[in-house]
C-alpha cells in the first residue's frame, strides 16, 4: 500500500501495485517501525521475482500478500501473554484492554491463508503469479469489541469501545485470488468467536 496516498478517490489495490517505499526510507533510522516492516516485505518479495528472473531456476514463484491474519492458532501455547502478535491483539480486545487503532482495514483468517498456500502449490497456473488475498469485509478492534461482547457473556460489560470507522477509502483485489485458488473468504464474526473461544478455552486449561 501506499501509506501516503490521500483519499478520496476511492482505490483498489491489486497485485499490479507496489509499496513506493524506497530502500533508503525503510532502512532510515527515524522511520517508525511499521513502515520498516513493510519495507522489509516490499524487499524481500523483490529479492525473489529478481532470483528467479535471473537464475531461471526449475522451480515457479508464487507470491501472497496478506494484510492482518487473525484466527484460531494452531501451534503450542504455553503462555497467552507470548502469543504472536494478530492473536494477542485480538486477545488484549477480550480482556478489555484499550483498543488499538487498525493501520489498515484489509485481514484475512489463517485458515484461508494456509489453504492459499497449498492452492498456490498445487495449481499449475499459479506459477509466477502474485496474489493479495483477503475479502472486501473490512475490520476494526472496536468491530472485534462488539462482536465479543455480544457472543461471550463473560465479555459483556469487560471490553472497551471506542467509536472507530472502519476505513472505507480503498479496497483490495482478493477476488482474483479467490477465483484461480478456489478461496471463500471466512467472515470476521466466525474469525473472531473462533479465535477467542480457542485462546480463553486455553487460559482456562493453563490456570488448572
């Protein structure tokens, strides 16, 4: 995404469009960490379309650019305070912590991700081929909020709100994704009752 874009218009991102970030903005010791993460994403998916433009190696590329990836986790957890970092956000959500402001409206569930990967890797067509995936329904922690409050009892009264729009003001592409990797995006509602119904069954097996 372009962090600087002003809207309106409204936009749609599609696998045609770039970061504009340059090396040396990211790597600027005064830029904030988020927009260096991103750099690092935009640099590390260069470096590979360049590797394999360049040494023609006897394999394909596909690439997937996510935006937020919640969802049920499927690794050990032994402690919900070391969660990775989409999970805990949602966690921190439950246990009535003050929101955080969503960078970005564009997620996608794990779930659809891990089957993206495989899809990516069984379908011949994809080959060389770079997908954003995600659906059109966007999000926002106090979204997330309601929805907790609404389908946990033991949340009703615990999280916090804080009016926050969800951001209307571009779009992305994921539909591309959808039709050539056989993809149904997962609504947020099911990504976030599933989510926390795991990590609160969780903490209640770590406190026995």
């Amino acid at each position: 995404m372009n962090a600087d874009r002003k809207s309106p218009p409204y936009f749609t991102y599609t696998s045609d469009n770039w970061n504009p970030l340059t090396y040396e903005e990211a790597a600027d010791p005064a830029t904030p960490a988020y927009l260096a993460y991103r750099g690092a994403k935009k640099f590390a998916e260069k470096t590979a379309w360049d590797f394999v433009r360049d040494q023609k190696p006897g394999f394909d590329l596909v690439t997937l650019c996510p935006s937020m990836t919640f969802g049920p986790v499927v690794h050990p957890v032994s402690d919900l305070d070391k969660l990775n970092e989409s999970s805990a956000m949602l966690w921190k959500v439950a246990r009535g912590e003050p929101l955080a402001t969503a960078r970005v409206p564009s997620w996608i569930d794990a779930r659809d991700l891990a089957q993206a990967h495989v899809e990516a890797l069984l379908r011949p067509r994809a080959g060389g081929k770079r997908y954003i995936v995600g659906g059109n329904e966007g999000f926002s922690y106090d979204l997330a909020a309601q929805i907790i409050e609404e389908e946990f009892e033991w949340a009703k009264g615990k999280v916090q709100h804080e009016e926050q729009k969800v951001d209307e003001s571009y779009g992305i592409d994921g539909e591309t994704a959808a039709k050539e990797l056989g993809l149904h995006y997962t609504p947020f509602r099911k990504t976030v009752v599933d989510t926390i119904s795991q990590l609160s069954k969780i903490g209640k097996d770590l406190s026995l």
